[in-house]
C-alpha cells in the first residue's frame, strides 16, 4: 500500500501541570492526529534522585598491540546479554564478536561476505528476551539470527525493490534499523542527481515502518536529511557538509517496538509505538558554539577525504566557500534505553571534558528526568544499569567499556 504522510500539528494553547514534587512544569495536549506534546521547563529529579554514571568502567575491551580478538577498529553497535555476557559488532572486520561478562573474548562470528552469516554492512545487534543475536546489514538489507551461543539460526532479507515500489519517487529507501517485533524501520533518501541551489539545504527524507510481513508499510514522518552547502569544486558544483551539519537522527528500543526520530531543526523528538500513538518531546536546550577544535576535525577530515582528487591548496579553497556555523544543533545523537527512556545527548556539559557528552533523560511519558554526563565515548547501548559505549584514546585505538548507572 502507499504510505500517507503523518502530520504533526501545533497547539496554540495548552494547559500547564505540575508534578507532585512541584519541580516540574509539562503541558500535555493530545491534538486530533493522536499526538501528545509535552513541554518541559524544569527537570523531575531533585539532587537526591539524580542518576550518575560510575568514574572507572566495570569492563574494557581492547588493545593497542595484541591478539588480534581484542583488537577493535569501527565498533559499530554492541549489546549486552542477559548473563552479561557482551556482542560486540566490528564494521572493520565484518564480525560479530561475543565476550563473557568480564571481557574475556569467546568467540567471532560472520566476516565479509554475503553467504549464510555473513555481512557486507552490519549496523546494528540486537538482543532478543531469549537472548539471541540479530544482526542488521544496510547493504544487504537482512537480518541474520544467532542463538544465544552464536550458532546461526536464519536469514531474513527484506525486498527493497519492494518497499521503493510503495514511495512517490525521487524518494528510495536507504537505510534499516530492525525494531524489536520484527518490523523494520526503513530512512528514505533522495535521489534526483540534481545540485541544490547555492547555499544551505537539505534533501528531502523521511522514515517508513514496514511490518514483518509486509502487510503493512507505514509513514512515520518526513523531514529533512543532512545539512549541505554547495560549493565549487575544480570539477564543477559540489555539495559538502558544514561542520555540525544539521540532520535527521532515529532510534529503537531493544525490548519494545518504540521509535523515536529528531530533527536537529528544532529541540523536539517524536517517539511512536506501533498503534500509531506519539508523544512529541519538546524543551528549551543551552545554545552550544561550535568550537575551533571541531571545525579543525571537520577540516582535517574533509582534507583526507579528497587528497587523492586534489591538492591540500585546492580543498582549502573549496571549504574556505563554506560558512561555519555559530552553534551546535539543539541537540546530536538520541538513544532509548531497556526500560524505554529516552537519552538525548547535548555537548559537554560546561567546564568538562569536551569529549565527555551531556545527556538529557526523558522517561517513556516524555518527561524530562534531568541530565546526566557519562564519560569520553560514544554511547552503544544503555541497560537499566549499566552503559555500554565506545572511547577512543590519543592514538585513536579503541576500547569498549562498560560502565554502572547508580540510581539513587
């Protein structure tokens, strides 16, 4: 079936409730698409209910000069068990590595291919309540199932053609996330071939939910896909991303078939359920400059990329065309928890380590919890008490590590 677009309506007024505690302040309004807004204006936690994140991991993973199993380039995604024990999903290698409860490395699974498990572009691991394995891969657009000790299970691949046959072209489904009862969502993507105009734009993009069995393929919502300037290269029009390009970020929960999508645009996130229910989460974020040190990566980055094309002078020249931004996005990567809560992640908090994230914790209502700071690394997976992520040090090695949430 073609999908229909959702359409999220503003409210003029709405009427102010305050908690129990008195510390916080939500409107909530459910409007005629069955949407319910939630404005917040001060955190529910007081400093005695505040969670932290523990100083010293529980668990690190990795190595600088070692056995090749503890040796990790591109983590991905990883996953914790319910015994503990630890997947770990490598892109460099195309493996799904499993390690016991204390880091101990078991045993590696799949490698480059597209036979029977194997992966050409795993993204994403799941763990099922009975503690299988599903592994998503974006190019072969399949889930490959293992059971709880690694044997393979089945393959199950999902028609792309199939899905770009129900979307009104240019639009052509790009990239899936598995959701966890069966259904995947699918992020569309523009394909015309054709330069934006000068200056900032965004392609047009939008995100489906197809159902297991494709009886159903559901419109979530449109927005707009990465930021981008265009600019002139020796070759002609090009398109580039400004550092802290303003894009479109999507996450799902492990145990329950909830989606949450944002657009940096504006500091508010949708998150959806399969009835078709949704809360719109919305709230005032600190306004973050982007710093010399971000726009020199974007810089280094960018230079890298085209050195085989161009000489350094000439990229210079091409992003000398590109204005950098004031600010930061509202917000940069979003994450659900087990228990369904949902982790925005905003910069550093003021005065830390810059590569330390500040995240903001909404409870599945969407009410704004408050925030916490987890140490430098980049979030994979959050339990209902511990936090799973990826730092990387000076020399770019990096460590998987495993770290306690206290909740008081």
């Amino acid at each position: 079936m073609r999908p229909t677009a959702a359409v999220l309506t503003a409210l003029a007024a709405a009427c102010a409730c305050t908690s129990a505690g008195g510390v916080l302040e939500t409107d909530g309004v459910s409007d005629s698409a069955g949407t319910t807004i939630v404005n917040n204006h001060e955190p529910r936690w007081n400093d005695a209910e505040a969670w932290s994140v523990s100083f010293d991991p529980l668990v690190t993973i990795g190595v600088l000069d070692g056995s090749a199993e503890y040796q990790l380039y591109d983590v991905v995604a990883a996953a914790r068990q319910s015994d503990g024990d630890i997947a770990v999903l490598d892109g460099g290698t195309r493996e799904l590595r499993l390690y016991n409860r204390d880091g101990a490395f078991v045993t590696k699974l799949g490698g480059p291919g597209s036979g029977p498990g194997e992966f050409q572009k795993p993204v994403q691991v799941m763990v099922t309540p009975g503690d299988s394995l599903l592994v998503w891969d974006d190019a072969l657009f399949r889930v490959t199932r293992f059971d709880p000790a690694g044997q393979l299970v089945d393959v199950r691949s999902v028609d792309r053609g199939r899905i770009a046959k129900a979307v009104e072209p240019p639009l052509y489904p790009s990239t899936g996330q598995l959701i966890s009862n069966g259904d995947v969502l699918v992020r569309l993507i523009e394909k015309t071939g054709k330069v934006s105009p000068a200056g900032a734009a965004r392609a047009r993009s939008g995100a489906l939910r197809v159902s297991a069995d494709f009886a159903s393929i559901d419109t979530l919502m449109f927005f707009g896909d990465i930021e981008q300037v265009v600019v002139s290269a020796p070759w002609g029009d090009w398109r580039v991303a400004p550092p802290r390009a303003r894009t479109t970020v999507m996450a799902v929960q492990g145990r329950e078939p909830r989606v949450c999508i944002g657009d940096q645009e504006v500091p508010e996130i949708s998150c959806i359920v399969p009835d078709a229910s949704r809360v719109s989460i919305r709230w005032t974020p600190r306004q973050e400059a982007v710093t010399d040190a971000e726009v020199t990566e974007w810089r280094d980055t960018t230079v890298a990329m085209l050195a085989p094309k161009l000489s350094e002078a000439e990229v210079v020249r091409v992003l000398d065309q590109v204005a950098i931004p004031a600010f930061r996005p509202p917000f940069a990567a979003i994450i659900l928890d087990a228990a369904g809560n949902l982790w925005v992640e905003q910069g550093p908090a003021p005065g830390v380590d810059p590569k330390s994230p500040d995240y903001l914790v909404f409870d599945p209502a969407g009410v704004l919890l408050g925030p916490v700071s987890v140490p430098p690394m980049r979030v994979l997976d959050i339990g209902d008490d511990y936090l799973l992520g990826v730092h990387q040090d000076d020399l770019e090695v990096e460590y998987l590590q495993l770290f306690a949430i206290v909740k008081p």
